[in-house]
C-alpha cells in the first residue's frame, strides 16, 4: 500500500541554528502545510511539510523521538538523523494539541543536545666554450659535419623537452579536471537520485496532486538537464583521454630521438679521437718536414762553401796557365 497520509495542518516551520543550538531560524515565509504519513508496510510514521518545491520538514519517526511542548502555540522534536531540531509554531492550542497527540513521537531531545558537524579539511647550467680553429687536412670534415647534424638534434630534442614539458603540465591539469569532474557526476548522479525520491515523496501528497504533477515536470526536466550534462562531462572525459595518448606517443618519439642523439654523440667521440690521431700524424710530419730543411739548409752551407773553394782553385789555376 506505501505511505497513507493520516492528516495535515498549517504551521510556521523552524528549525534550530546549526551553529549556537540555541536560536530558531525560520525555514518558510508564512505558514506551510504539514502532513503526517504512515506506512503500514513497514510500519513506519513521516512528517513532511514543502514550501514550494522545496521539502523543509522530511522527518522519519523513531519509537525514541518526543514531541514537546514548549508553550501553548509552540512545539518541537529533535531528529537526529537529520542532525537538527524541528519546530513548529501554530494559530492555536488545539493545532499545537492535535500535532502532538496525533504524531505520538517519543524522545526528551532538546536543542542543546543535538550535535552539529564540522567538515574536517588536512590541508592536505653549465656551459662549454670552445675556441674555433682552421681545419688541418681533409679528414677532419666528417667531425665538423657530425657536429652540424649533433647540433641539430640538440635543437630538435630541446624543443621536444619543451613540448614535453607543456604536454606534461597539460597532462596534470587534464588529470585534475577528470578528477573534479568525477566528483561533479558523481554529485550530480546524487542529485538526480534526490530529485527522485522527491518526486515520490511528492506524489504521496494527494492534497497537493496539481502542484505534484508540475513539481514532477520541473524536476523530471532537471534531471534531463543534469543527464545531458553528464552526457558532455563524459564526452570531454573521452577528448581528455586521447590527448593524454597523443602526449604518450609525443613522449615515445622524444625518447627515440634521445636515443638517436645519444648514437651521435658516440660517434662524435669515435671521430675526435681519429682527428686526435691525424693532428698527432700532422705534427710528426712537420716536426720532420722542419728536421729536414734544417739538413737540407746544412747540406746547402756546405755545398755552397765547397762551390766557393772550388771557383778559388779555379781561379789560380786560370792564374798559373797564364803566367806559364
């Protein structure tokens, strides 16, 4: 059979300040209805009152709850399940009458002894100069043209770092937002099943039917609303997750780039080494080249000197044929 309403009345609603467990905040304007409800099915008695379609009373009796008192017009129950107190202010003492002994709720709570609750927050270079020099012989080309295309990849793997590095701060934020918007479908996925049970509990209220059947279509057009959102939150989650596959695969090109600079650079060294070996080749050859001309120029004093002996025998020998 489900809920059965058993009556309602009229009545200033209240609940008690959430922060001093002492002062009475109004929950409506004017006086609302309040009806009690009984489910026989699980035995089990509701006050619910709406001011609009907003619910401010949706309280579920328990056999330990008391509705008291308080003066002739004013009465009040604490709900711990709702971790508040309910009061209710009526035209007359025969409202205030019928309430109590129509609910039958049985607790002594008072304002002081409901607990409120505190959201609990942990807050949670070096650089290398090298003096440029004349290229000795030939051989010496393939380092400069290694160098060259080094150089190259040096720039190629620096504007990589650098998209690495966009990439990589993007990929954070994506993250995050992923993260943010989970949260958000998951709130909205509560939300939608709030609206839900709303929407039940409204169309308990037979009094209420008209008003029922347009609050159903408000709600019912909000949850279409909060669907098409989550719709486009999953979609972007979708964008979000290939571009976090396109930065993979950016990540995997940079790192056969390092690898490939990395065979550069061996062979960089291999060729240092050869145009070590070729300057050391060089410099024995000039060395020897020099020990040479310094024979040569010895050899070319001494043929000289012998020239000049030989052009004096010459002449005295001129000299003696002559005088004979």
């Amino acid at each position: 059979m489900g809920e059965q309403p058993i009556f309602s009345t009229r009545a200033h609603v209240f609940q008690i300040d959430p922060n001093t467990k002492k002062n009475w905040v109004p929950t409506s304007k004017h006086a609302v209805t309040v009806s009690y409800f009984y489910d026989s099915t699980r035995n089990v008695y509701r006050i619910i009152s709406l001011d609009g379609s907003k619910a401010i009373i949706n309280s579920t009796i328990s056999p330990n709850m008391t509705f008291t008192k308080t003066s002739q017009k004013f009465g009040q129950w604490a709900d711990s399940r709702a971790n508040t107190v309910y009061g209710l202010g009526f035209s007359s003492e025969h409202h205030l009458t019928k309430e109590s002994a129509g609910g039958d709720i049985q607790s002594p709570l008072t304002p002081e002894s409901i607990n409120g609750t505190d959201d609990e927050r942990t807050p949670p270079e070096v650089t290398q100069n090298s003096e440029p020099r004349a290229e000795p012989t030939q051989n010496a080309l393939p380092f400069a043209h290694s160098s060259a295309i080094s150089k190259h990849w040096e720039a190629e793997l620096a504007t990589l770092k650098g998209n690495n590095a966009k990439l990589t701060a993007a990929l954070l934020e994506s993250t995050a937002n992923v993260k943010q918007w989970k949260q958000q479908l998951a709130a909205y996925q509560e939300e939608a099943e709030r609206l839900h049970k709303r929407v039940t509990e409204l169309e308990c209220l037979s009094s209420q039917a008209n008003a029922v059947h347009t609050h159903k279509t408000e709600l019912n057009q909000t949850i279409q609303d909060l669907e098409s959102t989550l719709k486009k939150k999953e979609e972007e989650i979708e964008r979000l997750k290939e571009e976090i596959e396109h930065a993979r695969e950016l990540q995997a090109q940079r790192d056969s780039l390092t690898q490939k600079l990395q065979e550069v650079e061996t062979r960089n060294k291999d060729l240092e080494g050869q145009l070590a070996d070729l300057e050391q080749r060089l410099e024995k050859s000039q060395n020897e080249q020099e020990a040479f001309r310094n024979n040569l120029k010895t050899l070319l004093e001494i043929l000289d000197g012998k020239i000049f002996e030989l052009t004096e025998l010459r002449d005295n020998l001129a000299k003696l044929i002559e005088c004979s």
